[in-house]
C-alpha cells in the first residue's frame, strides 16, 4: 500500500473502491459495504489518475497485441481452412484430370495415323465407350493405350509388381478385361479375364483392390 | 523337321505393329492372338531367330528381315522372347501351346523363309482365354528390334 501510495496510483479513502469492486458491489454480493453512519453513500465520478492513465496504457498495449495476434491468426485461418484448401486441391484435380484426357487424345490421334499407315481404321464406337470410360472415372490415371487389328482401342494400366488391368472398349457398351494380380492368397498370381459392361467393370477392379491402378 | 517344337533355349522374333507398342516402349498382348478375322489361320506367325545359328544377332535379324512377306514399317519393331521362358509360363494357363518350326517354301514374289515357325494350340482370337494367354506372353518380351534397320 505504501509503495502504492509513493507512486501515486492508490488512496487512503476508505469509502474508494475500485470500479469493479462497484460494479460487483451492485450485484447480490455475498460481502455488502459497511456504510458509516447509517449514510447511504452518494453517486461518486471517476476521475482519471495517474494509476488509471498506467491502467490505459498497458490495456492500449494489450489492446495492440491483441490485434497484431487475431491479424496472424485470422492469415493462418485463411492458410489452412479446410474449405479453401478443399478447393485448392480440388482446382488440382481437375487440372491434372484435364492434363490426362489431353495426353489420351493426343495418343489417340498418334494411334490414328500410324493405323492408317497399317492399312485400316481405328472404331469410332470404341473411341465413343473408351472416352465414357474416362470420363466417368475421376482422377483417371494415365494408361498406356494401344489399337488392335480390329479397330478398338486397348487401354492397359500396370504397376511395377506385376499387376495390371486391361481393357479392350468393344464399342457396344462393355469391355473385354484383363486382370493380373499378384500376389493373391495363395502368394501366387490370380489371372482372369472377361466380358463385362462399362458400369460394371469398376466393380471387377474393386473386388482385385486394384482401384490405385486406375484412380489417381 | 517341320512341325518340330523349337529349343526352349532358342529365340523367336514377332512383328509388331506401331500401333500395338505402349507408350512406355511394352508391347501390347494382343499381338499375340490369333486373328478374328483369319479364321483359317492355325498359329501366330513368328521367326526363329537362332535357325541361323552361327550368325550374330544383328545378321539374324538382317535375316529374317530380308525374306519377310510382311510389308515392314518404320515404326514396327521385332519383339524377341525365349521360347522356354515363353512355354513355361503360359502352360500355367494354358497347356496346349507349342511353337514349332514351319518353314516356308519360295511362293511367287517371295522367296522361302527357313525360319518361320508359329505358335500353335492358341484359343480363338476374340476369346477371353486369348486375351489372357496374349498379355502373359506379352510380359517375357526381352527385346525390340527395329523391323527397318537403321
């Protein structure tokens, strides 16, 4: 209190209170103020004094840190919200997907000429259910592709284990499959192939848990 | 002998098409099927590399390049595979397969071809067997070969 009082930033009045010791004392307080003599006490004014000017200061500053933390805070929110990050990744994949058709239709072009120096023609109804293929398959991997002697398009996706998918585009709506597995349960290679339909042929893969293959 | 089974220690070439090589330089399976649309064919037709024995390779293929009746491209290539490795492995799948060796006589405009041999016991060319059988073979592909030198 001494100290206090040296530097100015306290009181002997008995009757002071601090602002919010008031503001509690209005509120149903468990230690209600003594009132000498009976006298209710008068409505006090605050004055600013120097222990009040310090108080300012240092709430000022406060004040500015405060701020200087929420600024930091809100550009680390902006950097990782997941909505915006969502999006960036998302931008992401449709550009890489963009990427793929883009390389597949340049192959196909390739595939198309060197055809027509072979001596026959590519399928337009196998191109037709090799583009339905891809494009209902998001973030499609590039695949190697190839034309065979009849005119379809082969697409082949493989891995350096030895696994591999294999799919001639038949032009009719389904695919003639191909699928090496290694290792299956019995440690060896499981090998199967098929006829199925465009929208059944993911099935297929899924149940080889070979999705990786084809999806990015 | 014609009809005889080639060494499993030999090599077969087999042309391939510009259209049937992967962009990653792999040779696509299904040149290793019998053609739909050649219904009478019995075999695939390949060449015996080491007919010509005490030739190097790149005689070999100057070889078999030389009374080819196929009309080679410059984008084609040869695909070699070891017959043993070949045979091998597709018995796995399937046992019939055989290459044997099927000489060619001189025919017209083209001359003989000692060194034509064909794999034989293959399925019909659109099966799923086909299929299977030709990307196995396709994987012991062990080298390409230009079909035009260079």
């Amino acid at each position: 209190m001494i100290e206090a009082l040296a530097h100015g930033i306290g009181t002997l009045d008995l009757l002071h209170q601090p602002p919010a010791i008031i503001a509690e004392s209005g509120a149903s307080s468990a230690f209600p103020p003594v009132f000498r003599n009976a006298e209710l006490p008068q409505p006090r004014r605050f004055v600013l004094n120097k222990g009040h000017s310090a108080t300012v200061e240092v709430a000022a500053q406060v004040y500015r840190q405060v701020r200087e933390v929420r600024s930091l805070t809100e550009d680390m929110v902006r950097t990782i919200d997941p909505r915006a990050s969502a999006q960036r990744e998302y931008r992401e994949k449709i550009a890489a997907m963009l990427a793929v058709h883009h390389a597949f239709a340049e192959r196909i072009e390739t595939l198309r000429s060197d055809a027509a120096l072979e001596g026959f023609n590519m399928s337009a109804a196998s191109k037709r259910d090799f583009w339905t293929f891809i494009r209902s398959t998001p973030v499609v991997r590039k695949g190697s592709l190839v034309l065979m002697d009849n005119g379809n398009l082969r697409a082949v996706w493989k891995d350096d284990q030895g696994n591999q998918i294999g799919l001639q585009y038949l032009g009719t709506g389904s695919v003639q499959f191909v699928i090496f597995k290694h290792p299956d349960r019995a440690g060896g290679v499981s090998r199967v192939a098929g006829c199925t339909s465009l929208a059944d042929i993911k099935r297929q893969i899924r149940a080889f848990s070979l999705e990786r293959l084809l999806v990015a | 002998m014609i009809g005889d089974d080639l060494p499993d220690d030999d090599h077969i070439v087999r042309y391939v098409k510009a259209t049937s090589i992967r962009e990653d330089g792999t040779v696509d399976g299904s040149e290793f099927r019998l053609r739909p649309s050649r219904p009478d064919d019995t075999g695939v037709s390949v060449q015996w590399l080491d007919y010509h024995r005490d030739l190097p390779k790149a005689d070999q293929l100057a070889q078999i390049r030389s009374v080819s009746r196929l009309t080679l491209k410059k984008k084609a290539r040869f695909a070699e595979l070891n017959v043993g490795q070949v045979k091998r492995h597709v018995s796995e799948e399937l046992e019939a397969m055989r290459i044997e060796h099927w000489p060619l006589e001189a025919n017209g405009e083209y001359p003989a071809d000692p060194s034509h041999a064909e794999v034989t016991g293959l399925p019909p060319g659109d099966s799923d067997l086909a299929a299977l059988v030709g990307d196995l073979i396709a994987q012991f592909v062990i080298g390409l070969h230009p079909a035009i030198q260079e």
